[in-house]
C-alpha cells in the first residue's frame, strides 16, 4: 500500500466519523441557523428603526416647519408639530418627553439633554431658510428665482480612485484572519482531542502497526482540516446567499485578489498549526491535559491574531516583521498585501519560509507523534518525545 | 519464518531486551513466556517497528520487514483498541483496508468473520454497545481479517471467558493448521501447555529457555511421583518421612524427587503399606519450568 493510500484511508475515516456524528450535525445546523439568525434580525429591526420626532410650536411659527423639517430629515426620522398655549405648557411637554424641541414665535429654539443635535440643527437651518424665503417674498423676489441664486456652488469630489479602496481591502482581510484563527481555535481542538483519542483507547498500536506516524499525522489533519473548510465554505455560501436576497451584500472593490491572498494564507496557515496541534496532541495521555499540551500554541496564535488586530489601521514595524514568520505570517500578511504595503520580495520570502516550515513541521511532529503515541502515563516533553522515536 | 535476531533495546537505564533471540515457523503455534516486565510486549512490537531496537534485527522469510510485509501481519496489541463510537462492520472493513485490502474485499471478509463469530446482528452497532467479551472478539477479527501469514498476539487469553478461550483457542489452532506463524504471550501457563507444543521463556530481555514443552518438562531435574494405595495418612506419613511429600491423603500420595531416584524401591515401599492401584512418576509442568528458570 503506497503512502497516499494510507493517508487518504486515514482522512477519510477521519471525515465520514465526523460528519456520521450528531454532534457535528447539531453544531453545524445551529452555527448555520445562528449566522442566517445575526443578518436577518437587525434588518428586521432596521425597518422600524427611524426617529419620531416631536416640534412643539408656541404662538404663530411660519406655516410649512414640520413639513419642511420632515422632508430634510429624510428617511431618518417622522417629524410632526404639537401646539401649545403658551412657552410655559411647551416646557413641560419637552419635559415629559412628548416633543422633543420647541420654537417659539418669539425668536426662540428652546432644547434640553434629550434633543438630539441633528434635529436642533436642522430645525434651525429650515427656519432660517423658511425666514429667507420669507423676506425674499416680502421683497417681491420671486421663490425660483431665490433657488437660481442659491445653487451653483461647489461639488464634492474624491481623489481617490474606486479601485485603490485600501481601508476596504484591509477590513476584508482581516474578516479574513478571523475567519483563519476561529477555524484553527475550533477544528485545531478537534486535532487535538482526535489525537489523545486514539492514544487513550490504545487504537493507535493497531493503527500504527499497518501505518507510518507521519501519515496518519498526515491523513487525520486532511480529513479534519478538509471537514472543517467544507463547514466554513457552508457557513459562508449560506451567508453569501442570504446577504445577496436582500440586496445587503457590499463586496469590496478588488476582492478578488485580497480574497485569493486570503485563500492562500488560509490554506497555509491552517496546515502549519494544525501539524503542530496534532504533535502537540501526541504528547499527553489524557484529555484534561489537552489544553496544557496546546498551550504555547494557543499563545503564539493570540499574538499574531493581536499584531494583526493593531494593525489594521496600517502598516507598522512589528507587522512587518511578524508577516515574514511562519507562525505569524498567516494572519498578517493578508493584511499587508490588502493594504498594498507588502514588496514582492517579502511576500515570496513569507511564502517560501511558510511552506518549508510546514514541510519541516510534518516530519518533525511525524517523529514526536511517533515517539509520543505509544507512551502511556505522564505528559511527555516535546524534546523526550523526539528523542523516544529517534532512539 | 519469523525470525527475532539478538534484539536489544535499553529505555535509560532500563534494560528492556538484552539480546532476544527466536525463530517461529509457518504452521508454529509458539508460546511466548516470561514474567512481567520481561520483554514481550517490547519483542512482538520491535516486529511492527513500533519501537525500534538498538541492535538486532527482525526478518520475515530471510529479509528485513518491509512496510508492505508487515501489511500482511496480524497484531493483537495487549491493550486493546478500537474505535469505541465506529460502527462494527466499518470499523472491520477500515482495519481490513489499512492492511492493505480492496475495499469490497475488505466488506466482505468482515461479513464472513461477523457470521462466525456469531455477531451479525451487530454489524450496525457502535462497538462500545458491545459486551466485553464481543468487543475482544471483534478486535481479534481485525487483527485476523485479512488472513495475515504471521499473527502476534499480546495475552490473547487475558480477561476472556471460558467460552471465550476456547473460541480464541480454536482460532489460533485454525490459523497454524492453516498454514501461519503464530506467536502469543500469556500468563496462562497451563493453558499454554495444552495448546503449543514449542514454547519460549524470557526474563530480563533475554531468551533462558526454548523448545517443545515435553522436551523442556524433562529437562528438569524434578519429579513427580504420584501413588494411590490402599493405606492412610499416618501410615503414608510414616513410612515416607524421609522424602520430600507435596500432599497426602488418606490413599494417596506425592512426592518430588530427583529425576535420578530409582523407584523399584519407592514401589517396594508402598506395596508394603497395600495394594498400589497407581505409581506415576512424571516431570514437573510448565508452570514448574518457568518458575525454575526464572528464579520465582
């Protein structure tokens, strides 16, 4: 039996155990059924979402204000006048919250802490202009052509290119780390577990009797880590396709690139820890000692998800340092070649290092999952464990 | 054949094998002796390279193991394993393929050894909703599944049932009859005795005693003298004082001798007390041997 043989025989148990289990079955519905759950709740919210706004009005206000206030304000809010006898009726409805502004006729805009600062700036700016189109009128000038006078002006423009939207291809990298370290904390911890598994009910001494350490390392990380991008590309497609029904999807403007980055560092940075998981598995004999046997892992996976957190605003030194170490650079260079700051020459570095450090890692851990598998007992140092196999 | 050659294998300053040698033929049935901590399991697993020795070699057949031989080996580790939540069938059909099977051959192997061991109705069930004593079974099964041309068992017997020894005992006895080498530990020295007729002793990592069993029992320098006559305790007592007596009862009793005592005499004796009805003068059995040679 050749080697690609076993491994895929391995991977394959590995996958079909997994996906034949209620556990996973459960967990992959309420994960789906949670992500469809967090796009559609705010929109349902959304919808009723814009601001009743309240004018109080004391004495003779000009004709049109709560119109004219409702039309400025746009979608963001409903706009309507209550009127009240007099200034001192008018406050104690501001006071109980039944408007929210008052005007007074006798020159006065009257607000409390409550007021929110959009609607007091656009009551002051509609009569001023309602005041304007007043005096304009009084002075015989007529309304069309008060609008000739006011226009022309200035137009916004942008300098900035639709195509060289840095901020976005950033943001949507790092969506990209995340999505890597959730999936090496969530499916690293199935390696994990999987590995103490096979050596705390001693199937391992079977197993190994037919196949070489390195290739069942091999074929388990396959058949998790294939099991694992197939659940993350579900949860994704579902997302996509919800998103897209709404018409809600936004994709950043040359997303295909920064999403083929992403993919390539996705790849790669899974395979690199989830070898070292694996190896780290092998090296305890019980499961309350999983954590403990992953720890440094998990250490050096919260650093990076840190540099790469801190770093989205841009490039820094510490990210450009971190993007050229394999444990790190999975979850940093994404962000640099997004944001445009990463040489050819560091990429194709980053690149090289990442893949013969993950080559390296497979032998290695084949060793200390060899030397580690069939020790019993107490927790084995990762330096006893590469001496057990080699000796 | 099977052939261990001069293995060693220290861990530390532990010595675990000093120089272990044996041979198994195909169609050998051979019991694999020695007290705790003697170097069995550390032997049966230097022959799947799951450890590595430090010197010595194992061959199959004149030549070194190779990874796609030893495809064609049978393993019972000591402590069993199994996948405790696999379905039984898949389980036996993946173990069939690890070694190397075509997957519809590997299907079907497992569903002939199911019907034999009686366990058909379970091919769906997860192998932790067996007993015990099926689990075994099924983990012999995998070991056996694809007709392997050696098979090395680590305490096959332990923790079986009787049913379940005479089951393992006619399988074994099937595979040497069949044509394979079979290699197995235990403790069970009177079972051993009955089933092999080779046996090999190890203690401290080293071979200190090999050979069939007769031969081994008469090389001892002990006897057993067992004689029935009509006579009772106080005068089989009386008259044997002399000699070492093992147990006696009213009619009947045992000695141990050295193998060179001349018994006319020891027949003399008895037939002075009354009618001896049984004089049987035998070697010491394997347990005897094994205590013997291992110092215990």
């Amino acid at each position: 039996m050749n080697a690609w043989k076993a491994i895929r025989l391995v991977a394959a148990r590995d996958f079909w155990e997994r996906v034949a289990s209620r556990a996973f079955q459960l967990s992959t519905g309420l994960t789906v059924l949670l992500v469809v759950g967090f796009i559609l709740v705010p929109t349902f919210i959304d919808t009723d979402s814009a601001e009743d706004w309240s004018i109080g009005v004391v004495g003779e206000v000009p004709s049109g204000l709560a119109g004219t206030v409702d039309a400025a304000a746009g979608d963001a809010a409903r706009v309507d006048a209550i009127s009240y006898p007099s200034r001192v009726d008018a406050e104690a409805g501001l006071e109980s919250g039944e408007v929210d502004i008052i005007v007074d006729a006798g020159g006065k805009i009257v607000v409390d802490n409550s007021t929110d600062q959009q609607l007091t700036t656009l009551v002051a700016t509609v009569l001023a202009s309602l005041d304007i189109s007043q005096q304009a009128a009084d002075l015989g000038v007529d309304a069309s052509a008060l609008t000739e006078l006011f226009a022309g002006g200035f137009e916004v423009e942008s300098i900035s290119g639709e195509a060289d939207n840095r901020d976005g291809d950033r943001a949507f990298a790092f969506f990209a780390t995340i999505v890597l370290f959730m999936s090496i904390i969530t499916y690293g911890s199935w390696i994990l577990i999987g590995v103490i598994e096979e050596k705390t009910n001693r199937v391992v001494e079977v197993v190994l009797g037919t196949v070489r350490p390195h290739q069942l390392l091999t074929g388990k990380v396959l058949g998790i880590g294939i099991l694992g991008v197939a659940q993350v590309l579900l949860i994704g497609v579902v997302a996509i396709i919800v998103l897209s029904l709404q018409d809600a999807l936004e994709i950043p403007e040359a997303a295909g690139k920064v999403l083929l980055w992403a993919f390539v560092w996705y790849v790669l940075g899974f395979a690199f820890y989830a070898v070292a998981y694996a190896a780290a598995g092998s090296l305890v004999s019980r499961q309350e000692e999983a954590q403990n046997a992953a720890f440094p892992l998990t250490l050096m996976l919260m650093a990076a998800y840190f540099v790469a957190s801190f770093s989205i605003a841009g490039e820094n030194p510490v990210l450009r340092i971190a993007s050229l170490l394999p444990m790190f650079a999975p979850m940093t260079m994404p962000l640099r070649i997004a944001g445009g700051d990463a040489l050819v020459w560091e990429i194709a570095l980053s690149l090289a290092l990442m893949v013969v450090t993950t080559y390296g890692l497979v032998r290695l851990a084949g060793r200390v999952y060899a030397g580690g598998l069939l020790q019993s007992g107490s927790r084995l140092k990762w330096r006893e464990a590469f001496r057990a196999s080699e000796s | 054949m099977l052939e261990i050659d001069r293995l060693s294998k220290r861990y530390g300053d532990v010595v675990a094998l000093d120089g272990c040698s044996f041979r198994v033929a195909r169609g050998q049935l051979l019991g694999f002796l020695g007290p705790n901590g003697s170097g069995k399991t550390t032997t049966m697993r230097s022959v799947f390279s799951l450890v590595r020795p430090d010197s010595g070699e194992v061959r199959w057949n004149n030549e070194r193991i190779s990874a796609s031989t030893r495809l064609g080996f049978g393993y019972m580790p000591e402590q069993r394993g199994l996948y405790p939540r696999m379905k039984v069938a898949s389980q036996l059909a993946y173990f069939g393929q690890l070694h190397g099977m075509a997957k519809d051959q590997a299907v079907a192997a497992t569903t002939e050894w199911l019907e034999r061991l009686g366990l058909r109705d379970r091919a769906d069930s997860r192998l932790e909703e067996l007993s015990h004593g099926n689990q075994q079974r099924i983990q012999l099964a995998a070991a056996l599944l694809h007709n392997p041309e050696l098979l090395v068992l680590d305490e096959p017997f332990s923790g079986l049932d009787p049913i379940g020894v005479q089951d393992m005992i006619e399988i074994l006895v099937e595979r040497a009859e069949a044509g394979a080498a079979v290699v197995f530990s235990s403790h069970q020295l009177d079972l051993v005795e009955d089933l092999c007729e080779d046996v090999v002793i190890i203690a401290s990592g080293k071979v200190v005693l090999a050979g069939p069993v007769r031969a081994l029992r008469s090389r001892s320098h002990h006897r057993y003298l067992e004689i029935e006559v009509a006579a009772p305790v106080s005068g089989l007592d009386r008259e044997f004082a002399d000699l070492e007596v093992v147990t006696i009862t009213d009619g009947r009793i045992t000695l141990r001798l050295d193998d060179d005592t001349p018994l006319e005499p020891l027949i003399r004796r008895a037939s002075a007390l009354g009618k001896v009805q049984e004089f049987s003068f035998t070697p010491p059995n394997l347990s005897e041997v094994f205590r013997e040679v291992v110092g215990q």
